[in-house]
C-alpha cells in the first residue's frame, strides 16, 4: 500500500463531493425546479442569486481540477514534493490543505506575485 494510499482515498471521497456540489449548482442555474419568475424585479433578484452560484460553480470547478491533480501526482510518485523547487511539502500542509502541490515557501512567494 502507498504512503499515500489514504490521502487518494480521502480526494476520490472530496472529488465525489465537490461533483454532487456542482451538479446541485448546475440543476439551480438552469431553474429545473421552478422557472424565472415574470416578475422583472423578481428576475433581477434570480439573475443576481444566479451570478452567485455561477461564481460557486467555478470554484468548485477549479478545486476539483487541484483535487485531480494530487490524485494524478499520488499515481506518478510525485505527491508530497514541490512543484517549483523540488523540496518535500511538510506533512501537516498536506493534511490541511492535501492538493497544495507548493511548499509554504514557493506558496508565499507565488501570492506576492
């Protein structure tokens, strides 16, 4: 069993997650239960509630990409180090946060850009 065995297991459960997130977001964008109301003032409200779960719909979008990227560096042997610079990214930044993919140092750099 990989080191990692358990951290995939714990992304395949969050990409599972972070699909039924999205499919819920998708089915109240597209107003499958109830149509836009014909009320114009009622429909400025849904156009603004939907600009909201459009904003959610893509950053669940792009945390599923990060999540299925760490699931393919666990495949490749390459989980756990740095993207930038190589070194070892500290366990306890991977428990938090198990698709950084940045050491802290390479992270903060990248944020000040």
């Amino acid at each position: 069993m990989s080191e990692y065995e358990e951290v995939r297991e714990n992304l395949i459960e969050m990409l599972e997650e972070l699909d039924e997130r999205l499919s819920k977001i998708t089915e109240d964008v597209k107003h499958t239960d109830e149509p836009l109301s014909q009320d114009f003032g009622e429909q400025a409200v849904q156009t603004e509630n939907d600009e909201v779960l459009d904003y959610l719909g893509n950053t669940t979008r792009a945390e599923m990409v990060k999540v299925r990227h760490a699931i393919d560096r666990i495949d490749d042997g390459e989980y756990g180090f740095c993207e930038n610079c190589g070194a070892k990214i500290n366990k306890e930044r991977l428990k938090v946060l198990p698709f950084a993919n940045l050491c802290i140092q390479c992270a903060e750099k990248a944020e000040k850009r």
